[in-house]
C-alpha cells in the first residue's frame, strides 16, 4: 500500500516555499480566533527599545561597572541608568491606562494594553498591566534568534509568536486605538513610521491618538519642523503625534482622546 499522507499534516509541505501563503493565513486566522475568544477588541500598543533595562538592573549594572573599575562600561552603565527612566515611566502608564480601562462602564470593552512582547520597554508595558488586579497584556512576539520568547508578564492566553513582522505589524494597528512610543531603535521607528504612513494616506481613519514620549530623545532622533520646511510632510502632519515628557500629560492626552472617541462612536 503506498504511504499516503493528507497535505495539511505534512509539516514538509507546510515549511516549504510553496505552503509560504498557507502560513501567512495561519498568522491572520489563529490570531482573529483567539483575539475573538478572548472578547479582545481594542487596545492600547506600547512601542520602544527591547535593550532599556528596569532600574533595577541598570543599577545593578552600574555597580558591576564601578566594582570593575572599566571606563567603557561605566560610560555604558551611565547611559543604561538614564535610560532606565523609560521603563519605569511605561510601566506606570501601562499601569494607570489599565486601571482607567477596568474603571469604565463597559467592562468588556477593556482596552488592553499591547507591546511586542520582549524585553525592556515590551517588558515594561506588560509589567504594568499585570500590576493591575484583573489586568490583561497582549505580546505579539517575533522570532529573532538574539532575543528571548515572550516576556513572563504577557497574560498567557495572549502571547503570540510571530514568523512574519508585516502580520505582526498588521495585528499591532487593526485593533489599536492608540499607541504610545517610547524611545527606541529601527524596530520601534519601522512601526511607528508604518502606522503614521497609514494615518497621513488614510488608509487608517479611525482616531488613534499617538504620543511620543520622551521629548529629549524625539527631539533629536525626528526633527518633524524640518521635514515641514523641506516640505516632505504637511504642516496639519505634526498633528498625527503628541509629544509627551510625563506620565501625567500622556495618561491625560491618551484618556481624554479615547473618551471623546467613545462618546462620537456609534452605537
């Protein structure tokens, strides 16, 4: 009798070049299902660097650096310490933003706060829902082969690993209803630029206020005045962010955006 074998059970088939569109589809529909499943309709993303540490390890990283006495290291821990300031100002937006969310009349429309679901600011976001009694986190991992897996404040039933980042990337805008960016590297400016891309042609026209969030870090790395007078961009573009330097004026730009939005919506 010949070996037969249905397709769909073939993992051959399925990780080879010609089943690519079949995986593309199980990133959209596995995804949509437990998003479904799990009454998750909105949320809030947090975007910024996978390499800022929690205080707490960039002190420890600073005493390290001192016991050594390297002048390298301790120039890096300096700069990690700085940096440090962003993790915990996420977790204390991504805390507040979640109990604000638990605290409105619909209940199970929760907005839930959503990050990439790595390391140091990705972290931080999670951390902060999870410091909410009954809050919930999204991750929507990738595959990289230098990071780790989902960080471990993800809600379980809502961490994801993903194959391809422009799935990922969908996932991050089609539910969002606002985004906060915390300083980060290309990952963080890809996503960012990918959805601002979308808002300036409107192929997104829902509301999604975005904050960008540490003026001294987006003031140097985006000079949006510039791209005005050279006339790449809109003068109304610089409208698309709001820039933030506290976790008082993003909770309170993000909440009173998404409250207005609430109360136009249709019912």
């Amino acid at each position: 009798m010949p070996n037969t074998q249905k397709a769909y059970k073939d993992l051959d088939f399925l990780n080879s070049p010609a089943a690519r569109t079949i995986r593309i589809l199980c990133e959209y529909e596995e995804p949509r299902e437990r998003f479904y499943r799990n009454r998750l309709r909105d949320t809030i993303v947090v975007f910024g660097s996978a390499r800022i540490k929690s205080p707490e390890e960039a002190a420890l990283a600073m005493s390290t650096a001192r016991e050594s006495a390297d002048a390298a290291a301790i120039a890096k821990a300096e700069k990690g310490l700085g940096l440090a300031r962003y993790y915990a100002d996420t977790r204390e937006l991504a805390r507040r933003l979640t109990e604000w969310s638990l605290a409105r009349p619909d209940h199970h429309r929760d907005m839930v706060i959503t990050t990439g679901g790595g390391p140091g600011i990705m972290e931080a976001g999670n951390r902060g829902a999870s410091d909410v009694p009954g809050g919930r986190s999204v991750g929507l991992g990738i595959s990289l082969p230098f990071e780790e897996k989902v960080n471990r404040w993800v809600t379980p039933e809502l961490a994801f690993e993903f194959h391809y980042f422009f799935m990922r990337k969908y996932w991050f805008s089609y539910l969002a209803k606002a985004v906060v960016v915390m300083p980060g590297g290309f990952g963080t400016l890809d996503e960012m630029c990918e959805i601002l891309t979308l808002r300036q042609t409107r192929r997104i026209t829902k509301p999604m206020p975005m904050v960008l969030y540490g003026t001294d870090y987006w003031d140097e790395v985006i000079d949006v005045e510039a791209m005005i007078r050279w006339g790449t961009i809109s003068e109304s573009d610089r409208l698309l962010m709001h820039r933030s330097n506290s976790v008082d004026d993003a909770f309170d730009f993000l909440t009173a955006h998404l409250d207005s939005t609430e109360k136009e919506a249709p019912k």
